[in-house]
C-alpha cells in the first residue's frame, strides 16, 4: 500500500513538473514573441518617421533657401505666403467634388496678380520621357510621383477657380486675374544631365540653382512671365477687398504663411504615427508605456486609441491630470458614448471622495489643486482603496488610457491595477518624466511590465522652436516639422512685473498689426496663477481687450499657435510644488507650435540655455 502510494506521489510529480515545463516553455515562448513584435512595431514606427523625415528634409532646406536667397532680396513690393492650402467645392451641394491645392510660395503683387512656386530640392527626382513618369527616392525606394509641373498647373488651376468664384460672390469679376506659376529646382544647373527632361510646357516656368544666386534677374523674370500672360486686372482696390475677404475664417481658403500649416503637417504625421502604434494594443500588449518628449505628439496617440477603441465598441476611460487639458478632450469627445474624459479630481468626485473634513480651504472653491502633497498622499491613497469596489462596478470598462501620467502621484497604481484586472481592460499611459513638476522620484508603474515606447520626434512645432526647448536637458531628438520663424528672445533689464507688462503688450500690438486673426491663436504664460493680475491689456495699444492668460502648469498638455512666456527673474521660477525650475521652462517654451516670445532676464535665460 506504502508502495503504491509513493508510487502515485512520484507520478503527480512527474505530472507537475511536466505541465511547470510546459508552462515555463509556454511563458519563454510568449515572451520571446512579444519581443519580437515589439521589435517589429518599433522599427515600423522608425521607418516611418525616417522616410517622412528624408521626404522633407530636403524640401524644407530647399524652402528655406529659396526664402532667404529670394523671398527676402525682392524689390517690389510683394506680399509673400507659404505653405498654403486651398480648397472649396466644385459643386453647389455638400457631396459634391472638393478640390484642394498646396502652394509653396504664393507671392501677390496688386498691379501684376498671384505667382506660384513649387520648390524641389532636386535630390532623387527622375523623370522618365518615354512613358511620362516621375519618380523620386526615398529611403532606398523609387516611388511614383506627380511630376512637380503638372502640381502647380494643378494648384494655379485651383486657385483661379477658387479666386473667381469667391469674386463672384462678392460682386467682383476676377475672370481675368494674371497667376503664373514656376518650378524652382534648388540643387540643379540648368546644364546637368538630370536638367534634360525632354518635355518643359515653356522654358519659361523653370528656376534654375543658378538663377537664385541672382534675385534681382529672377524677380525680372518673374514680372516678365506676368507680362506675357494674356489679360491683367486693373482694379487693385477691388482686388486688395477681396484678397482681405478671402483671409476671413470659414472660407476654407487662407492666406497665412507659417500660421496654420504646421498643425496640417503635424497631424497627418502623427495619424500615419499612430498606425505604426496601434498594433501594440493587441492581446499581448494589454498594458502598454509611452514615453515621449513635448511635442511628440503624446496626447494625439492617446485622442486616437480612444476613437479607435471607441469605433470597436469598446468603453474607455480617459484619464488626464490638468483641467484645462480634461476641458478640452470633453469637448473633442463629447459626441462619443463610449468615451468617457475625466480629470483626476472629477474621477475622485465620482467616487464619492471629499477633502471638506479634512482640509482647510483658503479660496472658496474646493477643488484637489489646493490640497497639500502629504494630505493627497496619505488621505487620498486609503479613501481610493476604500472605494475600489465601488469603482469597479462604476466603470465598467475596456480600455483604461492615462495621459500626462507623470502627474499622477504613484501612490494610486495599486488601486488602477485592480481596476483594469477587474475588467480585464487594457491600460495604457502616455507620460514624460521630465514634465512631473510635483512628485519627486516618480516611476512607471511596475504592472506595466513592458518597455516604454520612446517618442523622440518633435512633430508639434517649428524646428526652430524644438531646437529651444530641447537644448534644456540635451534631449537627444529628431526634429520634424516646417522650418518657421526664429523664436524671439526679449530680453530686460528691469525685472519688474511693470515692464514685462509693457512688453507683453508691445508684442500683442505687432502681432494685431500682422494679421488680427493670430491674436485668436495666441496665448501669454505665467510662472504661477496669481501673476495674472500684474498683466492688464491696453485694448488701445493692442487693439484687442483679452488674450486667454495662464500659468504654465494650467497649461500643460496643452499647446497654442503663438505662446509668450514672460518670466521676469529665477525667483518666479521657484516653489513649494515645483521641485526643479528647469522642467517649469521646459514645459512653457515647448507650448508654442508656430511662433514663441520669451521674456526674461539674464539669469533665466542662461538657466533655459537660451
């Protein structure tokens, strides 16, 4: 009997370790596959980014040059736009065809009309007379592509279409409004071999690499091309009525240079971003780390797997920190039912949780921005605990997505984990540690066991403002993004509130002379709350009554056109909650995607590196 028994012992242990192997074995095999797919996402995010990187790259620099050897040594008087886009309906219904355009540069002078460029560096273009086709390479592959003659052909047929029919509209006829349109080849003699095309329209409508060196021969030129094109419109006056209607919002056509196209770029960018990413929300990734700088495009990831997760009936629950931030995304979300955006202090709300017993409120609205740290710390975590079942049957949910979760103290992982458990969701949080202005030593979540996702393009902005920001903490970036406008630095003496007010207002009232439409995208940040009440603004130098005014942290996660950060002195960079002054600059100059101001002292401007 003692024999069979340990007999049957040894075969359970056989059977055990054979099924912990089998276990072992399974586990290895998981994990290698899940690296491996990581692997393979990884190097598909940076194909992207490489290809779409090597594409403009050299569009950018050819712009860049062709602005600064002609755009800026014009004699007459132009009004110069680039990047613009153009579209309008062709029909009268909604349905009916949508035609749409980009101009690299539109040029307007009153007594001649509109003038086209489209600019190609040169590098990679071939074209073939044989069957009509052009190509250029990319990363080591020929794709097809629209030969840059026929784009601008295209794009003056557009414009023309657009300007007679909006004329139309106005009282105006614009049927005889002079366009000419150029292809500027940036790095191509008109003497090369690759110069042979075999099958120019005109000669006439081609720039060549030598040609730039020689502004004053080419604007020659350019009015030349005019005078040959039948027609001209004698009405400059009229014209200049509609080109001011033309810039009004809603038309679905703009005459802006930098402003607004950036964000077109960026978007598209970032969409294309997003497929690359969303394989990781697959089984095998339900708990997923994204890490990314500013202007990354963190948040627009986490906007996308919400509406993706959302269009596959699933429940989300969108979490985020800052209530500005949580505003917003309530807004973008509010026709979804299966999205639901709350902030951290309306998630507490909804559980019930309240501080009235426990702290002692200085300004009448409670809220969880006024709680001390250690309050938050040992008073919330329990309270949350408590809740936890209460939560679960709250939120019955697919998909749990934190964003900015580096505000997020890691005091509450425990208490999200068994949320997602519960619900067998996936869990998602988008986070830069170098944007935690409160928790000190802060880390991931150790339940999201994978590792981070590393976003280190900055596609939101300028280059020329990702190359501020970053300089900070020596990121080690990749930048991509249309080349703008230098940033400018306003640099003052007097450290008073009194003088950066004067300056604030100074700079309002050149950018209302610009274009009065900019001051709508504009936004001034404060080191803290309370220095609002030190900027009035004179509604008589600046031709405006408000400008939306916050501090820098209310205003993190968020992004503007045009930002002015004002910080008079190092002191204003220091407090209770901010533990390393650097990260409140980091966060306010990488808030601007198109235009920054900055104005400081000498000691801030050396701490921000500028």
């Amino acid at each position: 009997m003692l024999t069979i028994s340990f007999i049957i012992l040894i075969l359970l242990a056989c059977v055990i370790v054979y099924r912990l192997s089998n276990q072992i074995k399974l586990l290895k095999n998981n994990i290698s596959k899940v690296k491996e797919e990581k692997k393979n996402i990884e190097e598909k995010y940076t194909k992207i980014v490489t290809a779409l990187n090597t594409e403009k790259e050299f569009q950018n620099d050819a712009e860049d040059e062709f602005e600064e050897k002609v755009i800026n040594n014009l004699k007459e008087d132009w009004e110069v736009y680039r990047n613009v886009e153009i579209e309008f309906q062709k029909g009268g219904s909604q349905n009916s065809f949508q035609e749409r355009a980009e101009i690299d540069f539109l040029l307007f002078h009153k007594d001649y009309g509109f003038a086209l460029f489209e600019i190609k560096g040169g590098k990679g273009w071939r074209y073939n007379s044989k069957n009509d086709r052009w190509t250029v390479w990319v990363s080591g592959e020929e794709e097809k592509k629209e030969g840059p003659y026929a784009q601008v052909a295209n794009a003056q047929h557009v414009l023309r279409e657009r300007l007679v029919k909006d004329g139309k509209q106005l009282g105006i006829n614009l049927s005889w409004l002079q366009t000419v349109r150029f292809v500027v080849w940036n790095n191509m003699q008109s003497t090369s071999d690759n110069a042979k095309f075999g099958f120019m329209d005109y000669p006439g409508n081609t720039i060549w690499q030598e040609e730039l060196d020689e502004p004053s021969l080419l604007e020659e030129k350019i009015i030349k091309s005019f005078k040959k094109s039948p027609g001209k419109y004698d009405k400059p006056q009229e014209l200049k009525i509609f080109k001011k209607a033309l810039n009004q919002e809603g038309r679905g056509f703009s005459l802006v240079t930098y402003h607004g196209k950036v964000s077109q770029k960026v978007e598209k960018l970032s969409k294309d971003i997003f497929d690359a990413f969303y394989d990781i929300t697959n089984d095998e990734f339900k708990k997923i780390k994204i890490k990314g700088i500013p202007g990354s495009g963190k948040t627009f990831l986490a906007e996308q797997l919400a509406w993706h997760e959302s269009k596959n009936h699933k429940k989300v629950l969108f979490l985020c920190y800052n209530i500005l931030l949580g505003e917003e995304l309530k807004i973008k979300f509010k026709d979804e039912d299966n999205i639901k955006v709350l902030t951290f202090e309306d998630f507490i709300n909804t559980l019930g949780i309240s501080f009235e017993d426990e702290v002692t409120y200085k300004e009448e609205k409670r809220n969880l921005r006024n709680v001390p740290k250690e309050v938050e710390t040992n008073y919330l975590k329990q309270k949350i605990e408590d809740e936890v079942s209460d939560a679960i049957d709250l939120y019955d949910l697919d998909t749990l997505i934190i964003d900015e979760a580096q505000d997020f103290s890691e005091e509450y992982w425990d208490f999200f984990e068994v949320l997602v458990n519960e619900n067998k969701a996936k869990w998602a949080i988008f986070y830069d540690v170098k944007q935690n202005l409160t928790h000190e030593n802060w880390k991931e979540p150790e339940y999201l066991n994978t590792a981070p996702l590393i976003l280190n393009t900055v596609i939101r902005c300028t280059r020329q403002i990702a190359d501020k920001y970053t300089k900070i903490f020596d990121d080690n970036t990749e930048h991509f993004g249309a080349s703008g406008m230098k940033p400018e630095l306003v640099h003052i003496e007097d450290d008073s509130w009194s003088i950066v007010n004067k300056e604030i207002n100074s700079i309002l009232k050149d950018i209302y002379k610009e274009d009065p439409k900019l001051i709508k995208n504009t936004t001034i940040l404060l080191p803290h709350r309370e220095d609002k009440e030190h900027i009035k603004i004179s509604s008589v130098e600046t031709g405006i009554d408000s400008v939306p005014i916050y501090s820098i942290g209310q205003f993190k996660g968020l992004e503007s056109d045009i930002i002015i950060l004002a910080v008079p002195n190092k002191k204003e960079l220091i407090s209770d909650y901010v533990q390393d002054p650097k990260k409140l600059l980091y966060i306010g100059l990488s808030r601007a995607k198109t235009s920054l101001y900055f104005i400081c002292n000498k000691e801030v401007q050396i701490e921000s590196k500028w």
